[in-house]
C-alpha cells in the first residue's frame, strides 16, 4: 500500500501589496524628460525653424522637439503637454514630471494626500488613485507580518502563504528557528518546518536503510518503506504495487517464490504457490497437494474435503482401498 507523503512548499519573495491591499514598494523618479509613450527634447534653436504650431521664428529661442515637429514652449504648453493630476495645470517642458500608472504630476505635486510630504524621489502607497506616505498608510491597509506583528510597508521583501504574510527574514522553522524566507517547507498546523527539521522529528523512517522517506514510500503491515528498498530477497526486482509473498520476514517475487521456495504438489509436480487456480492446499503426511490434484490414483475422483485413504505414498478412495 502506498503511503501519502507530505510535499515540501516553497514561496515566492515580493515587494507588492497582498490581496485588496495597496501597492507597495514603489519609488517615483522626477525627470526633466518626459518618460511617458511620447519622448521630446528641450534645447535653444540655432537654426532657422518656426513652430509648427504658431509659425513664430524660434531662431535664438528656447523650443521643444516632439514627434519631429519643433514648437515653442507656448504651444508646447497648450498642445503636448501632460496635465498634472493634482493642480490640473500643463507640465511644462522646463518642469519636472513625475510619471506612474499612466498619470502625471509636476514633481512639486507629487505629495501625499494626507500629510502632503514631497514623494517624488520616495517610497509611496497607491490607494483609490492616491498617493500616501508610508505614515499616513491607514493600519487597515497595511498588512502585518504573523511573525514580528509589524506592519509590512513599501520595499519590504515579504513572503506570502495561505492568505497570510510575513517579512522574509520574519518567516522562519518553528524547530531550529533558522530563517526558511523563500527556501522549501512543511506546514504542521500553526508550525512551519524546514525540510531538515520535519524529517528529523516528523518523517517515518525506512524499516530497510532507516533513513526518512520524504516521498514515494509504500507501507506494509503497518511498516514504512522506501519504494526502492522494498524489493525481492532474491532478484531484487521492485515489489511495489506486484504480487508477492511473505516467508519468514523475507518477500519474494511470484517468479521468485515459485522456483526457489514454494512446496511442489505431490500430483503435478509443479509449484503451489496459493496464486489464481489451486489456491486451496491438502496436505498430509508432510506432502501437499492442489485440491484439484488431490484424487483417487484408480477412479481419478477428487478426494479434497472427503475421506480417503493412504497406501504406499498414494491416496485412494474408500471404495478402491478395499480393491487393493
């Protein structure tokens, strides 16, 4: 019978927010250049070129080049230019942007909702397309790690399993205390162990070689065995899910136990190995018999389960014992 070993698990390392939580772990980079689907770039004209919207000379002036075209930093403004979320204004060529999710800000905007603390070159939480600090993240939000019981805030590493989470380095055996973090584990209950540990104080232990079987291993009568180790005394051929049979703590192959151990039967001469047909034994006077070779050497009738009689190393029936 095959046993159900335990399989280890391993989690995954992250620095994003869990479930419904807020995305966390984000850092806003403010850049004089646009870095969103359209690049352009800021410069002073030495040649001859107007704008391509206002036809103004921009010989000598300041311009923005964007998708090949040159404009002045009036149209820029007022065609191209990205609308700050927050004060809804154009984010000029000459200002720094901050660009998340699809949505610009100036860099001086880029706050948080709550205590309004400059977030452009920090770490940040998204919620409800708003911007907090790591402070102002409400408790709530925040999920806490099982182990420490501490918020897990922006940029943590944390590791995640069954709904719940942990730091990485919170996350560790229940047995040695040493840290698992994304390494293979056995969950016992509330208990986590590293696989070392859980084989040392969980795992059966092979009756053959002793050592712990971690998967793949068969119990019979009530004994653990590695598949490999649970073999034939004679072929060493694998028994696991094979017919086989018992002898004195030793097992055998069908193969096996028919040529080197079962008893051969007194009529046929061939093997009785309690398998398929035959599988009722008569044995008498240290022979043995199929109970279907158990006959009347004179009338051929089948003496198994009836009385007969013994003479000279062969059965009769009653009748034809009288005749001898």
């Amino acid at each position: 019978m095959f046993t159900n070993e335990p399989q280890p698990y391993q989690l995954r390392s992250g620095k994003t927010g869990l479930g419904a939580a807020p995305e966390l772990g984000l850092r806003a980079m403010a850049s004089h250049r646009h870095s969103g689907p359209s690049s352009y770039k800021v410069g002073t004209m030495t040649e001859k070129f107007d704008c391509h919207y206002c036809r103004d000379n921009l010989q000598g002036k300041k311009y923005v080049q964007k998708d090949g075209h040159h404009c002045c930093l009036k149209c820029f403004d007022k065609f191209c230019a990205n609308t700050c979320v927050d004060c809804r204004k154009p984010i000029g060529a000459d200002s720094k942007e901050v660009h998340y999710k699809n949505r610009y800000w100036h860099d001086t905007c880029f706050r948080c909702a709550k205590c309004l603390h400059p977030l452009a070159n920090e770490t940040f939480v998204a919620k409800d397309n708003k911007i907090f600090c790591n402070k102002c993240t409400t408790r709530e939000d925040n999920p806490k790690c099982k182990g420490c019981f501490k918020p897990i805030v922006a940029g943590d590493q944390n590791v995640e399993y069954k709904k719940t989470v942990w730091h990485k380095d919170c996350f560790t055996c229940s047995n040695c205390k040493q840290v698992i973090g994304t390494g293979s584990f056995f969950p016992k209950g509330e208990d986590f162990y590293c696989v070392t540990c859980h084989e040392t104080k969980f795992a059966k232990h092979c009756v053959k070689c002793n050592k712990a079987i971690t998967s793949g291993g068969i119990t019979y009568q009530d004994q653990p065995w590695h598949a490999e180790c649970f073999v034939c005394v004679t072929c060493s051929k694998k028994l696991a899910g094979q017919r086989f049979t018992a002898v004195e703590d030793q097992y055998y192959c069908v193969d096996c136990y028919k040529n080197f151990v079962a008893k051969k039967c007194a009529g046929c001469k061939n093997p009785i190995t309690g398998f398929g047909k035959g599988s009722s034994v008569v044995a008498y006077e240290g022979q043995s018999w199929h109970d279907y070779c158990f006959h009347c050497k004179k009338c051929s009738v089948n003496l198994a389960n009836k009385r007969f009689v013994f003479h000279q190393e062969q059965v009769y029936c009653p009748d034809c014992a009288k005749k001898l």
